[in-house]
C-alpha cells in the first residue's frame, strides 16, 4: 500500500493534490511520499522485532538528504558503498555506528575517510580488499570491524544485471573457501571479525533464495564458530522485491521475510541486520510528467512526454516495467487505447513502454511514473543536458522541493574551457 491515491478526480500524495504540485515545480519531477517510506520502514523494524536487529537502508536506493533524515530519525541505519555514500549518510545526521560500508572496490581514501569517520563495520569482498583494510587501520591506529560478504552460489531468480549471489557474479567470495578466508583474515592485525555478510540480488520475488542462502550462513555460522572466529553478527542484504504491476502478484511481504530470518537464523543469537532499499522508497515515489505531444505513427499513437530515459533509466536498462496512470482521474467507463510512450532523448531505446493502454490523451495532460522512487532520481544523468529533475516530499497536506531543478547556467558553467582552446 501507498499514499498515491485518487481523490476528488485527481491522483494526490497523501492529502496534497499532484496537479498543484505540478502547476508550482514545473514537469517532469520525482515525488515522494514520506508516510509511504516511514510505513516501509516500519514494516521490516516490526517484522524484526523481538531480535537485535538494525535496518540499514541501502541508501543507493534514494538518497536524498531529507529522505535519509526521515528514516535516520525513524532508527534506520545506512548502508554505504562509496565515499560519496557515506559522505551524504552523515551529512543527514546518521551516527557512524548506524553505517555499514558495502561494496567490491572499496579505495585506500575510501577507507580512511571512513575509518576516521567512524564506522559500524566494512563488509569485506575479497581477500586484497582485506590486506589493504587492515594495512589503512594499522597505519591511522585503528582496528576496522569486518563482516566477510560470503557468496553462497544461489540463483536468486530475477534479472541477471541484479542478480550476486551466483559463482559467476563479481561478489563475495566463494562460500567453500570461507573457511580459508577468515583464518587469514584473523591473522591480520587491523581487522577485528564480528560476521557474516551475505546478498543475492534485488528484486527477489520469491522467499525460497533466501531461504537457501540464510541456511548456508546459518550453516558457516557453526563452522566458523568451532573455528574459533567470533561470529556475532549476520548482515543479511536486501533485495526484496515489490509489485511493479497491477497484476495481482503478491511478492512476500516484510513479515514472511522476517519470519523466514527468524526460523533460518534466529536460533544462532546474533545480532541481525538486513540492508533494504527498493521496497521501503520504490513505492514511496513517482515520477511526474507532461504529455508533450500525441504523434500519429503509421501504425500506433506515441506519447511523446516531457520525461526521458535520462530521468528514469530503469525501462531502458532492464526493459523494467512501470505503471503509467493519468494525473486525472479517467472517467468510470472511460476507452483505453493503446500509447507508446516515449520521451525525447535522441534514442530509440528511450521507450518507457508500448502499446500501453490508457485513456484518450492530450498535450498538457499529466502522467505519473508509479513505483519509480528507488533508482530512478539516483540513476537519471544529464544526457542530452537535460537537467536533473527536481525531488518533492509530501508530509500530509504539506509539500516542499527538496532538491531543486538546476538552471542551465549551473550546467553549463561546471564545464572549464582551458586558456589554449
Ligand atoms: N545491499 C547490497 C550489498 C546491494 O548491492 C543492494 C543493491 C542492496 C543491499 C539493496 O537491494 P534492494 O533492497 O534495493 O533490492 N538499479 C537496479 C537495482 C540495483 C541493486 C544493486 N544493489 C534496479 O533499478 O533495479
């Protein structure tokens, strides 16, 4: 359930009508609803409940400042993959001790900056990644607290560009040489083992990888343990998926997922943390645009709208699939007819979907994105400098930009001309 529902003939975010929003940021623009993204929140911190758990939001999802606060407040945690990341987690006032830091390539400056910063532990990828921890936290006098992201040779069933938890992915290291693995990283002395870290992929519509995945860390925890390594802490990864389509396709709520965590791992008494990202802001946010014109093809209709591919990527990448409904509501009965709907970019491939029934549409109308709040303001580009679209967040009757559209100045002059051209 969201917060994007209509009301008196017009889609609102909550209690504010989207047209009003529209008339004063101008199209196209993300808009999130804060309720919809605490709800989601709320939806994994309860289905934890009872254990030692910490939501680490991953952050790549949406990573606006004022969403990171609304969920930092709320208890959430981070987790990071870049500098830049953790840079923004912190600026939003989310204490160290609340951010895990992901990723295969993790830099030298990265991990200084982190290291002093303060961090709750590094998921660590790979043993060169590890012997280059551990010489940064040796050299600035700290000891870094690691987790080993294991890679259990699951097939998580979704779409191969988002799928790492198979041999042939570039993440973790191979779960049967674990073992091997974290002798030598307790024999190095800037590193300090807690865990294990484990992710499969995102957009998982189905528990049974999880549950495959979670009974071999369950499993590791054990041998690990005899081996003598303290493993006190799980991070289970996220990667849950939500219904892009009005299909009636239920994937598993929060609840199962919580409740399969505590039947595969709960016995073992660590501390759990699971790193969602698009189910608590993918529903949380759409993305707003204007029909720019109706073109006559030869054999089918486009909307051409004043949204591209460069300001949500997600059909052009993945051939992903995303709701497209009027700002107004259509009539009871209204015709449907097939649209392709499709931005200006100077591609092809900027196609958000084809023969997409909707009602008779005109220049001018609105259209919202649905479901485009995780990875799509993060994903979008300046391609064809088109600028960046503004973000909006709802807070019941209340709305404010909480990212402003840039002018084509500010564009513009970041490039540097040098003095010899
Ligand atoms: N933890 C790690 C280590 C990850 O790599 C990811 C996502 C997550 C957590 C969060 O997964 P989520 O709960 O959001 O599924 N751009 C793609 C999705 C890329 C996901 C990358 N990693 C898309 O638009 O579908």
């Amino acid at each position: 359930m969201d917060h994007f529902l209509y009301r008196d003939g017009v889609l609102h975010a909550e209690d504010v009508g989207i047209s009003l929003i529209a008339a004063a940021v101008g199209t196209p623009f993300y808009l999130y609803s804060s309720s919809t993204l605490l709800r989601h929140f709320k939806l994994f911190d309860d289905a934890l409940h009872g254990m030692d758990h910490l939501i680490c939001y991953a952050m790549k999802a949406a990573s606006n400042q004022a969403i990171l606060k609304l969920l930092g407040e709320a208890g959430a945690g981070m987790d990071v993959v870049s500098a830049g990341e953790y840079t923004r987690a912190r600026a939003a006032g989310i204490p160290g001790d609340r951010i895990v830091f992901s990723g295969v390539g993790k830099t030298r400056a990265e991990m200084e900056l982190v290291l002093k910063g303060g961090i709750r532990q590094f998921n660590v990828e790979s043993e060169p990644e590890m012997r280059v921890l551990s010489e940064v936290a040796v050299s600035l006098g700290h000891v870094a607290p690691i987790t080993i992201r294991i890679n259990p040779d699951v097939d998580a069933k979704t779409h191969a560009k988002i799928s790492t938890g198979k041999k042939e992915d570039k993440f973790g290291i191979p779960i049967l040489r674990a073992r091997e693995v974290y002798a030598l990283a307790a024999a190095l002395p800037g590193l300090k083992v807690i865990g294990i870290d484990v992710h499969i992929g995102s957009q998982l519509t189905e528990l049974e990888p999880y549950g495959l995945a979670y009974e071999k860390v369950a499993e590791l925890t054990e041998i690990l343990r005899a081996d003598g390594h303290e493993i006190s802490r799980l991070d289970l990864g996220g990667g849950l998926g939500i219904p892009y389509e009005n299909n009636n396709a239920h994937p598993p709520t929060p609840e199962d997922y919580g409740a399969l965590i505590r039947e595969k791992v709960g016995h073992l008494g660590c501390e759990i943390e699971i790193e969602p990202g698009r189910f608590i802001a993918g529903n949380a946010g759409i993305l707003v645009s204007e029909v720019i014109y109706v073109k006559e093809g030869e054999d089918r209709e486009f909307l051409i709208v004043d949204g591209a591919m460069n300001d949500l990527i997600r059909p052009a990448m993945y051939g992903a699939h995303h709701e497209i409904v009027p700002i107004i509501e259509p009539k009871a009965g209204a015709a449907y007819q097939p649209y392709d709907v499709v931005g200006p970019v100077c591609e092809s491939g900027d196609t958000f979907a084809k023969g997409r029934p909707l009602p008779r549409m005109h220049a001018g109308d609105l259209i919202a994105f649905r479901s485009a709040g995780a990875y799509g303001a993060v994903m979008a580009s300046e391609y064809n400098s088109r600028p960046l679209v503004p973000e909006v967040m709802v807070h019941g009757d209340q709305f404010a930009v909480i990212r402003a559209r840039p002018s084509l100045e500010d564009i513009i002059n970041r490039d540097i001309i040098p003095e010899w051209v």
